[in-house]
C-alpha cells in the first residue's frame, strides 16, 4: 500500500491515525458489550475505517455528510460526545433519538449528519436536495453521501445520481463495495466490471480509489470536494475495500471464503497507515501504545457515564406529542375583497402567496414549469418565480421526494406535485420510512407538501383515479388534508406550507374546473385540522370530504333531509370535537367517502363515535363509498363503483330509523 503525503504536515498526519483508532477502539468495546448482553445489536466497519474517516476529514464541518451503518468514523470525526453516542447504542434517554432508534439511525444536523434508515438508497436523494439548496444560495458547498455495493442496484440510487447529473448538484456519491450485500458476493450483484461504470450512463464522472488507504481517500475526495464547490457537479466514488465480520454479528461469515480474510488482512488500514509512520519516524511503538491506552481509558469512562444514566420509563403523552414538530397555526386573517374564482385558480394563487411570503419555498415536479403541470396548476409561476425555484424534474418520485426532504434540512420549504395521486406509490419508501419517521427518530422536520390530484369520475382508469389518502392517515408523522371547496383549497394549502410537518395535500381534480366560489384576493389561512359545517340540520350527520361534501349537498337538497353535512376538511388530524357535537344533535350518522370502504378512513371514525359516542346514537353507524375493486375505465362502470347513487339509498334507509 502506497502512501502519498502530498504535503500534509506531520500534525495533521498524526491526527489522521489518532482519527483512525478511535472508531476502532470503540467497535472492538461495542463488540465485547454484544457478547455480554450489554448492547442488542452491532454493524462492525472494522477493516473500512479508511474510508469514514479520509472522507471525514476531507470535508468542512458544515458540509452535510449522509452516512450507513459502517461509518461509525463518521460520527466520531464530526466530535459527536461518546457518552451520548453510548446511550445511543443502549436505547437511552440521553441518546441521540431517545431510545426510539438503534444504532446509527441517527442523524444530527448540529454535526452536519443526516441519519440513515434500513433501506439504504433513500438518503441518495436526500443528500441531492442538501446539494441543491447549496447551489440555490450559491454557497460552495460539498455534500457527501455513502452507499454499499447492494446499494448500487437499487432505484433510488440510479434515481439520485440522474437527478443530481442534470441539475449539476455538488455531491460526492461514495460508495464503500466491500464485496458482499449482506451474504450475496458482487458477482451475483451486478454485471458491469467496476461500479463507477454506472456513472458513464448519468454522464458523470467516476473514480475507483483504494479505500483502506486513508490518505489516498482523504487526497480524492480533498481534490474533488475543492473542484466541485467551485464548479458545482455530482461525481461518482467507489472505494474498494472488505468487510471482515459479518453483515451484523449474528450473521457470521461463513458464507465468505477464508482466503479473503487473509489477503484483506494485510491491507488493514490502521496497521498498514501505523507502518508508514513509523518508517517515516513520526510515531514509535511507545507513541502507539501510549495513544491506544489513553483512547482505551476515553472510550471506558464515557461508557460509565452512559452506563449510569436510568433506563427509560415510559411517557405515552410525550411519545404521542413528538411524532410531530410542534406548530401552532398562526391565523392569517381574511380580508374582504374577493372574486369569484374556480378551485384550480385558488391552488394556484396560494402557490404564489407562499412563494412569496417564503423565499425558500420551491416547487418541483414533472412538467410544473413552462408546461404549468398536466392540470395547468403551476402555470405562469415559472415566469413570476424562475426556474431555480419552480423546477422540471425526471420521472422519479423517491429521488424527489427525498430531494424535497434534504434541501428542507437545510431550512427550505417544498411543494412536490405528483402528477396524480397514483404515482406516489413510486415514492412510498421516501414518504413512510423516511419523511414521515423523522421528526420522531431524531427532531429532524420535513418541512414538505405533497400535492395529490386525486379521485375518480373523469373516466380515467385504474392508474389515474385512485383515492389513496388512506394510506398516508394510517401513518404517524404525517397530516392529510382534502379540500372541498376553493376557498378551502386556498387557505389550506397556504396553511400546509406554513406548517414545517410533511403534509399530503389531495385536490381531486374533477373539482378543478367544475367549482367556483369567493374566495379572498389576499393571504389567508385555514387551522388545519378543523371540520366546516357547510349544511346545518336535525334529523342526520353526514360526515364527509372532497368529492363526497358535493355529493352530499345535492342529494339532501333533492331528498328534502334535514342534515348536517360535516365537511371534514383535514383527515390527519381530524376534527372529533366537531363529529361528536354533531352526533349529540343528531343521533344518526352516515360516512361518506369516494375512496374504497375495506380500509378507508370511515372505518376509523365510525369505529370511534362507537367508542365515543355510544349513548348518543339512534342507530347503526353507515358508511357509503366506492366498491373494493380498481377504478375502471368505462362511464357506465365507474358511476357503478362509485357511491353517490349508494348513498342516496343508504341515507334515505338511515332517515328513516
């Protein structure tokens, strides 16, 4: 192994091998603590310490870096306290995430860190949206993110490097091929010779580098980290290197022919970097010793100090409270110019408040700029805003949706538009995993709105017409929001993206062209989570949204019904204060909703005014919605899947109890 010192000085030298220990050090302490029972788990980076630490030092401490599970150098480079990274491991209080993550699914944005989830390939887009909002501000900064050899061969990868390649973002893409996805060896991964082959494809360019040499990592990634806060682009690194323990402990390695650990075990890169000291005379036997020993006693002093802090007791109110960032809606009051306007031009005219109230607000997605989207939504904002803050993007959701989520890291706001409702399926791993979990793993916020063109009734099909709210309300971390009206959908939408929590904001767009109403000229919000009356009657409650709120105002005009029609606005959270007051004044309640009826969101409310509400009910409980089948194409067999004609029976049935 070859070791260029490239003017480096003797100190910084020797700070690089003291660097290199001290991850060391602690894995062989954690790997002891494992066989008595102490910690629960351990992902072992020994022999790949290089590569953490080389990169580590070759960044500025406030250029973000996105680390994996084998980057404990990573953590102790950015002078992460032991004691609290000890608690970490032993789920503590004191710990990075309060006993609710193991490991290193942990990030802290005082560091620069950004924590990984098990997934792998989501923190790829993450770093993109850290690098865009550096290239935004024109800051010269460097974003750095790690990903395994597996990692390579998922979408998010090749998502993350196409996206970051056509907008020139300024990130290093690391990958550490340590020669196995868990027990699957790189011949059975991918067909290409080397891994920076896959960079050729995005147009960007790639480097293979030794990865147990610490100097060679820290001189490439120095220089590349230079060259690209100047000329802001992506470039690929692939860091050959070896894992010499198992996948976590409990996996073992057998599975990984005995030769390699004999031929990677003369390239460690701790006792191959001490050798080259020494024959340099910078350090001797004695200094070894000598730093071990004082490491060794750092490392077990801060292990008592974690080891005396209390285990965790409980708190049901405090865990609730803190699956969100705590906000408080500011109202922003209604001023009394209005005019008339359809529901597609309130959205617009909030996306352009917003804009304007918050500079570090952008939209991204497909076809948003000079298109104005596929439903006209965004158009004319381009010409008013830039391409900088209203931006195109490539046909990938996750890689967006975690771009949306890194530059909010960074103290941005984005409103990411889904073409429709359907393809956010492509993203889900981003939204649930990731978006969603992260105020709660880690205090981290994800300051996002998700638009979603929604719903059925425009002769669309099974792939353009889907209502899926219920998937994101059955999420903790997320709020939901379905207007039903453009007034509604204005100051709504102005609320979400004042609020820092990740939002899904549907807009079914058969509403879009169909339904005017007043709406105010200027700024305005709407609390959300507060239900609207928009009917007001004795004999029945009719809980409902979107589509549904117009269905069910027709058909009480038509049937002569004395109802309140519940308008529920938001459905994470939703309103029980206002569904409760209701069912104490009418005694009869139906729900309806255009989404399915297995596992809609009528299921959860009816079952809790059961809970609730009990004594005050003068009959079952209804739910109206549209058949457990896919959204079919044909007008004769959509109208057949959806409920309204349903619910006029359903509710004449329910009136008459």
């Amino acid at each position: 192994m070859k070791f260029e010192k490239n003017n480096l000085s003797e100190s910084f030298l020797i700070e690089l091998y003291n660097s290199l220990l001290l991850p060391r050090l602690i894995e062989e302490k954690m790997l002891n603590l494992l066989r008595q029972g102490k910690i629960s788990k351990w992902f072992s980076g020994i022999g790949q310490e290089a590569i953490s630490v080389g990169c580590t030092k070759a960044l500025m401490k406030d250029e973000f870096i996105l680390p994996m599970h084998r980057n404990l150098g990573v953590f102790t480079g950015r002078g992460l306290e032991l004691s609290k990274l000890f608690s970490q491991f032993q789920g503590k209080e004191n710990g990075f995430s309060k006993g609710r993550e193991r490991s290193f699914h942990f990030g802290s944005n005082v560091h620069n860190i950004f924590g990984m989830i098990s997934h792998l390939g989501p923190q790829l887009g993450v770093a993109d949206g850290i690098a865009l909002w550096h290239k935004i501000k024109k800051e010269k900064k460097c974003t750095l993110v790690f990903t395994g050899d597996g990692g390579t061969s998922e979408g998010d990868f090749h998502e993350a490097l196409n996206v970051a390649a056509v907008w020139d973002l300024p990130v290093i893409f690391l990958i550490e091929n340590n020669g196995y996805g868990l027990s699957t060896p790189t011949s059975e991964q991918y067909r290409c010779k080397k891994l920076i082959d896959k960079g050729v494809g995005y147009g960007i360019e790639a480097i293979q580098i030794e990865g147990n040499n610490v100097l060679e990592v820290y001189n490439i990634i120095t220089k590349y980290a230079k060259e690209i806060r100047k000329n802001p682009r992506p470039v690929l690194i692939e860091a050959l290197t070896f894992r010499m323990r198992g996948h976590e402990e409990a996996s073992g390695t057998k599975y990984i022919p005995k030769k390699y650990f004999e031929e990677w075990g003369k390239k460690d890169p701790i006792l191959n970097y001490e050798k080259f000291l020494i024959e340099e005379k910078l350090i001797d036997n004695s200094f070894v010793k000598e730093t071990k020993d004082e490491i060794k006693t750092l490392i077990d002093n801060e292990w008592e100090i974690s080891v005396s802090e209390p285990d965790i007791i409980p708190d049901t109110e405090k865990e609730t409270r803190d699956v969100y960032f705590p906000y408080k809606h500011v109202p922003a009051n209604i001023g009394e110019s209005k005019t008339k306007k359809r529901f597609v031009n309130a959205i617009t005219e909030a996306l352009a408040e917003s804009m304007s109230k918050f500079p570090e607000l952008i939209i991204m997605g497909q076809d948003v700029a000079d298109y104005g989207g596929v439903f006209k939504v965004t158009e004319g904002l381009v010409e008013r805003f830039g391409k900088e803050r209203v931006r195109n993007t490539p046909l990938c959701e996750s890689a967006i949706i975690g771009t949306a989520l890194g530059y909010s890291v960074k103290g941005g706001k984005a409103v990411v538009e889904m073409q429709f409702a359907d393809f956010i399926s492509s993203g889900f791993t981003q939204i649930i995993n990731n978006v969603a979990k992260i105020y709660y793993r880690w205090e981290q916020n994800a300051d996002i709105v998700i638009r979603m063109p929604t719903g059925a009734g425009v002769g669309a099909g099974p792939f353009h017409s889907q209502s899926n709210e219920a998937w994101f309300v059955h999420t903790p971390g997320l709020k939901v929001v379905y207007p039903s009206t453009p007034f509604d959908a204005k100051g709504l939408l102005n609320s979400a993206i004042a609020d820092p929590n990740p939002i899904m904001y549907f807009e079914h767009k058969a509403l879009y062209r169909s339904v005017s109403g007043e709406v105010p000229d200027d700024y305005y919000t709407i609390e959300i989570g507060k239900a609207n009356l928009v009917n007001e009657g004795d004999e029945v409650l009719i809980i409902t949204y979107g589509m549904g709120v117009h269905w069910a105002i027709e058909i009480v005009k038509e049937l002569n019904i004395s109802a309140d029609i519940l308008d529920l606005r938001s459905l994470m959270p939703w309103d029980k204060e206002a569904v409760e007051k209701s069912v104490k004044k009418t005694g009869k309640v139906i729900i309806l909703h255009e989404d399915c009826l297995t596992g809609g969101i009528g299921g959860e409310i009816s079952a809790w005014i059961s809970e609730n509400c009990f004594e005050f009910l003068d009959a079952p409980i209804m739910r109206s919605a549209s058949l457990d089948t896919p959204v079919p194409f044909s007008t004769n067999l959509e109208k057949n899947f959806l409920p309204k004609e349903r619910f006029k029976e359903q509710l004449k049935k329910l009136n008459r109890y």
